[in-house]
C-alpha cells in the first residue's frame, strides 16, 4: 500500500456489498484497503454468506475459523459495537493510521446516543491524522409535522433515532462535523437538492420510472428528510476534488 494506498472505514457496514465489487476490480482492489464494522451477529451472517459462495470467496479469500470476522490483505470485517469506542480506544486489527481515510456511515451513527456518536468520531479522528474524510447519510427535519409523523411511526416499531432531534438541519450537520475535527471543511445537501442538481436526465427519468407514487410531491418530501453530509481534515488528499460538489448548506 505504499504506492498511493487509501483505506476505507465503513461504520454500520455489514449488509453492504459494494467490498465484492470493489476488489474485483485491480484498479481498487491493489490500492485500497476496506473496514467493515458491525455488530457480531450482522457479521457473522456475511461471514457465513461468504463462505457460501465460491465468487464471493475469490474476492474475498476467507482463511480464518473465526465465524464473526474476516482479515484479509485489503478486506477486514470486524465484529464490533461501536458505541464502546471513544478516543483512548486502539486501532481495530489491519487498521494503518498512515493511510488517508474515508469514513463512511449511511443512516448508522443516527442509532446511537449523540455522546456515543462523538466517541466514535473522536476515535478516528485521533488517529487518522494523515488526511481523513467522512460521508454521512442521515434522516433531517425531525421538527417537522412530517419529521413528527415519521419518528412517530418508527418508535411504533421500536425504532429511535437519537440524532434526528439534535441535528435536524444541514447547518446542524456540518456544524457537528466541524466540532468533530473536520477543519477542511464541511457541506451538506438534502436529497432533494442532490436529486435536482447532481443527476442528469436519464437518472431522474430512471428513478421516476421506479418510484410508483401517486404525486411526485411524496418523494420530493421523502427527499428533503435525508442528506448527504460531508467534510474533510485540511491535510486529506481529496480536499479540492470534494470541494467542488454542490451543496445547499
């Protein structure tokens, strides 16, 4: 990983597949190293699917007995509740805090305790000092008769959101990413606004064609409850490219 080597932390990430895409690919997989981290029992079941299936296997050997976690060369997937880290908290195995990082949490870090939330950050953003970057996806507008309704529906099923309450706008998001140590800078955008300014034509047209609504205006309100947040240390190296997405923060 000497040569331009990036790593990857996905918080929450034991459903996700994009790894198995990813490290089919030589362009990534000879420079990329990726960090799963989930609880034991979601990543006991990938283990399991992954050793299920010989493709899967071939892009991610798996040479270990442990049924809860994988360590590999580029792919570790680790077995772990995230609200026991906090900043005196190591390294997990296979982690370089020499790589500059991405940080990945979609709709993850919004289960937790605002306090435990920052442990987390507090964690990577002590050790990853040689260039760190976070994308967070996350609900907004809990304020909201719509945000209401929405949180309402979900403590129905046992569900709460804990952040949605505290951060509930995109100034709320990127001012929570400053106060965590992302002093490149910070955006975010709603849904609404990426679907409206990032996407061509063919992908509206495409997701209009999936999306069965009776009025459009459900989804745009759907849309305008999610964002996109994202930030950067002053020394990463994707500083200016990130600069450069549009954002209505």
């Amino acid at each position: 990983m000497e040569n331009g080597g990036r790593q990857i932390v996905s918080l929450g990430g034991g459903s996700d597949t994009r790894p198995f895409s990813l490290l089919q690919r030589p362009e990534f997989a000879d420079h990329i190293v990726i960090h799963e981290l989930d609880f034991q029992v979601s990543t006991a079941r990938k283990v399991s699917t992954i050793k299920a299936n010989k493709d899967l296997c071939h892009v991610i050997p798996v040479e270990t007995t442990d049924e809860a976690e994988i360590h590999t060369k580029n792919y570790h997937l680790h077995a772990k509740d995230l609200r026991e880290l906090n900043a005196s908290s190591p390294l997990l195995p296979g982690m370089d805090a020499s790589l500059p990082t991405l940080v990945l949490s979609e709709c993850c870090l919004c289960y937790l305790e605002p306090g435990e939330s920052d442990g987390v950050m507090e964690w990577l953003v002590k050790n990853f000092r040689n260039g760190l970057g976070m994308i967070l996806y996350e609900p907004i507008g809990g304020n909201d008769q719509f945000g209401v309704v929405m949180k309402e529906n979900l403590a129905m099923r046992g569900i709460s959101l804990p952040t949605l309450n505290k951060y509930p706008t995109l100034l709320s998001q990127t001012n929570r990413l400053q106060a965590w140590g992302f002093n490149g800078f910070s955006r975010a955008a709603d849904m609404d606004y990426i679907h409206n300014n990032w996407l061509d034509d063919d992908d509206k047209h495409r997701i209009d064609n999936l999306e069965f609504l009776d009025e459009r205006e459900e989804l745009d309100l759907l849309l305008k409850h999610y964002c996109v947040a994202w930030a950067v240390t002053s020394n990463t190296p994707f500083h200016e490219a990130w600069l450069s997405f549009k954002s209505n923060s």
